[in-house]
C-alpha cells in the first residue's frame, strides 16, 4: 500500500499532543521501511540496470559435477552400479549434491554417461538394463524417471544373449534381416553406451535439500554397469 | 531505510523537536531521499522497470532467439571421422564474471543431435572363435560426442571433460518383435537423441581468461578403436545447440 495521507488534520486553535505528530511521521517512515511498491514509482522509468540487481535477485544455480574420462580401461572415478534390485545412489561430485534453497521453483537437472561394458569384449548383446532418475531428498522424483522393464511389453529373449545369429552362412540374403532375431535386448535403458539427461521442475521448500542421481539396475541383472562423465546442478527461478 | 524517534509526552514543542524529525524523514541522504533496496516490497518494480536478467547487459532490447540457440535443420550427413556437429558463436564475447559490464556469471547450455546410423564391419577373433563380421558389437563400436567452448585468449578450444559422452548403436526392435540389425547386417540404424546439459562458468577458462565466444558440440572417433575391427561411419542429423547467459548467483557444491 503506497498511497498515504495525513493521518491528523493538525488546526489552528487544536491542543497540541504528541500522538498526531508522531503518527503522521510514522505513516511515512513505516513505507519507506520495507513496503514501498509500485505505487511509489513512476510507471515508465527506467528504474534499475543490472549491476544494481543483486546476484540473486531473480535466480541462483547450484552445480556439482566431475570430469570423468569414458576411455577404457582406466574407469577412474566411474561409479560403479551394484547387480542388486532397488534404487542406488552414490556419493561424491556430480552425483550427490547437498544445497540450500531460499525457496522457489527450481529446475533440476543431471547429465551423464551411462557405460554397460567391463573393457573386455564380448559377444553379448546389452539389455535387461537399468531405470535412471533425480532422488530429492530421499525421494525418487517419477517425473524425472528414464527406462521401462515391463517384461508384458519389452521382449527379453535371445539366444546366448546375443543380438544376432553366430553363423548367417544358411541364412538367404532375402531372409537374413528376420532370421537375424532374438537378441537380448529391452528393458530400462540399454546399451554398452549411452548418454542419459533427467531433468524435472519441483517447488522447492526453503532449507537445505539433497539432490541425487538414482539408477536402478532392473531385476539387478546387468553386470559392469557405470556412471561416469557427470554433471547435476539446479536453478532456482526466485522470482 | 528511515527512523524516527517517537516524540515523547512532556517533551518541548519546539522548531529543534520538529526539524530533527524532519531531518530524519526527509534530510540529506537520510529518509525518503536515501532509499535502499531493502526498503521496497517484493514486486515493487514493473516488469518495464526492471533489467532482462539473460544475457548480456549490453544488450538492451530483448535479443533475438539467433543469440541464444543455433539450429542444424539439415538433411543426413555421413562422416567417418571427427567432426564439428554444431557451433554456436555469441554476438559478443561473454564475460563470465558478475563484476563486468555483461553482468553474467553463468551459461546454460542444452545441445542435442540425432545420430542417425552406425554402418560398421566387424570382424572380431576372441578366445580363439572367430565372430561372425555380421554381428554388431557394441564393446568395439561407439562414438564419443562431447562439448568444448572457446574464449577471446584460449589458443585452442577448450574440452570440457564433464561432458564426456560416448555412443553404441544398440539394437533396433520392430514392432514384431523381431531384432533388426539393419540391411546385410553392418547398417545399423540407430536414431538415438544425444542431450548433454551442462553450466559453462569462468572456472571452465581460469587457466586462460578471457571472454566466452563460442559452445560447440564435437563428434570425435575414439581413440581406442581398433580400425583393424571397425571401419565406421556415422550418419548424423538434426541438432540444436542453447546458450543462455544468466544474470545468477552461482554455488559449487563440491
């Protein structure tokens, strides 16, 4: 509320007390402590320029992230996805991000390699692979969710998991691409390599929050799975 | 922010009573003609009233979308090497730093491509057993897609590691349920969407300083792989690169 009028109409002849007084200044003090709106600017200015603005004034990214090669065999700082059912997360850098929000919506997002290879070359076809997603603050933000697994949908049956026939000799050329069934594949995001973003927009309560990348590694079968090259961070849109 | 001091009963009626409470309201630099920023309420200031907090300040009208994101709208294209996927070239050098005439501290980028195919020969001989060259195997057959940026005094771009991405074909699956892996089986089609995110901020140059001038999204071939295995080529094609400098505090929670 900016328009303001005296509050005492202070005449001549009336006795003078000290409350009249006090209150018509404190009608102006009081709006010029913390309520001035835009009432008290003139509509067409130009009032602010962007250095005037504080760095947080409209919004504020928190990022962790680690560089990571993807080259084989090194695997250093790859994180390593246990052959266990139910949602994992990790610690460190670009994996886990512990932040504290003023409280607004806030654009969540994480970045990464997904590697499905041990280094060792194997006539295995990928698959039966793993559901990635955002956790916040304990919890797995479904939004953000990547991957399947319905086995009533997803066909997961090969032949010594391999994607394609050993010998294609007895297979006529006409014939080759259907006779070239039954590889292992389906199922969550497979595949010996695979770059994967989540991203999800959540209002965010003010305090400290745990930001996370959660990987489920469906029915925990797939063995030598890894998140490597990675990156979370969110922008708080304040306002 | 504005005081007063309450003007207490018994206390003389005088000019100097009445002047230091004007003084307090409205004297030099003090009051109503020193306002701070903490004396306006939040929403106080139109949205005309208020600077863009994208981009740069130096830009003051709000900038076309060509300053933010370029677009690789094209048709396939076949490579079997390295290459630059997409560029994209702010209208002016960026200053990462709060403190400069840019007011910006970070840049947000979203790159995408579509990576179309892998056509790949195979012919691998492991524990003795010679796999059949028709068989796609994804452990020797990837790319490596990544971004790099350059500064006004980088003499070479500048990968960033974080942004690592590698790439296997996979498997195509018709609605048959049948696994197709594409014709005489070393064409493997594969329309795989590679999205890297990431927040380019003057750390990511330190060593070298300068301004932002280009994000570019880069194909490489691996260097690990085996060209007596894999003679690849890679078809590529629709990709889109976005920078948005942001007016932002920035935090590493590292």
């Amino acid at each position: 509320m900016a328009w303001k009028y005296p509050k005492y109409d202070i005449r001549n002849g009336y006795v003078v007390d000290v409350d009249p007084i006090n209150d018509n200044f404190l009608a102006v003090v009081n709006e010029v402590s913390g309520s001035l709106n835009e009432h008290n600017f003139e509509a067409d200015s130009t009032a602010l320029t962007r250095d005037q603005l504080a760095e947080d004034a409209a919004m504020h990214m928190h990022i962790s992230r680690k560089d990571v090669t993807t080259s084989l065999p090194v695997k250093s700082n790859w994180l390593s996805v246990a052959q266990q059912d139910g949602w994992q997360t990790f610690s460190g850098a670009g994996a886990k991000m512990d932040f504290d929000s003023t409280g607004a919506m806030t654009w969540l997002c994480a970045s990464f390699q997904l590697m499905d290879t041990g280094g060792v070359i194997t006539k295995r076809q990928k698959g039966f692979g793993v559901l990635v997603a955002l956790r916040l603050d304990g919890a797995v933000i479904y939004d953000s969710l990547l991957g399947s697994g319905d086995s009533g949908t997803d066909f997961f049956n090969g032949f010594e998991n391999r994607a394609g026939r050993l010998s294609m000799g007895s297979v006529s050329s006409a014939n080759r691409q259907d006779k070239q069934s039954t590889p292992y594949g389906g199922g969550g995001l497979a595949g010996a390599r695979l770059p994967v973003c989540v991203d999800a927009m959540v209002e965010l309560t003010p305090g400290p929050h745990t930001l996370e990348i959660a990987v489920r590694n469906i029915m925990g079968h797939s063995e030598n799975v890894y998140v490597t090259a990675r990156e979370l961070f969110a922008l708080e849109l304040i306002r | 922010m504005a005081t007063y001091k309450y003007l207490e009963t018994g206390t003389n009626f005088n000019a100097s009573e009445l002047n230091l409470r004007f003084d307090q309201v409205i004297g030099t630099n003090k009051g109503l003609n020193a306002i701070k920023l903490e004396d306006c309420a939040l929403g106080a200031f139109r949205h005309n009233m208020l600077p863009r907090v994208i981009h740069s300040s130096d830009l003051t009208v709000m900038p076309p979308s060509r300053d933010f994101a370029t677009e690789r709208n094209v048709g396939f294209g076949v490579t079997t090497s390295s290459l630059d996927i997409i560029t994209h070239e702010f209208p002016s050098p960026l200053s990462l730093d709060m403190d400069s005439d840019d007011n910006v501290s970070s840049v947000v980028v979203l790159a995408n491509v579509l990576i179309n195919n892998f056509k790949t020969k195979l012919e691998i001989v492991e524990s003795g057993e010679v796999i059949d060259k028709l068989k796609p195997n994804e452990d020797v057959n990837y790319i490596e897609i990544f971004l790099e940026i350059e500064t006004t005094e980088t003499p070479t771009p500048i990968a960033l590691a974080r942004t690592n991405r590698a790439l296997s074909p996979r498997v195509t699956i018709d609605s048959s349920s049948n696994f197709c892996i594409g014709f005489d089986g070393v064409d493997l089609d594969t329309f795989q969407d590679v999205s890297i995110r990431t927040v380019i901020t003057a750390d990511d140059f330190a060593a070298w300083g300068g301004k932002l001038t280009h994000v570019r999204l880069k194909l490489r071939k691996p260097t690990a792989l085996d060209k007596a295995v894999v003679s690849q080529s890679v078809t590529h094609s629709k990709s889109n690169i976005t920078a948005i400098p942001l007016h932002a505090k920035v935090t590493s929670e590292d």
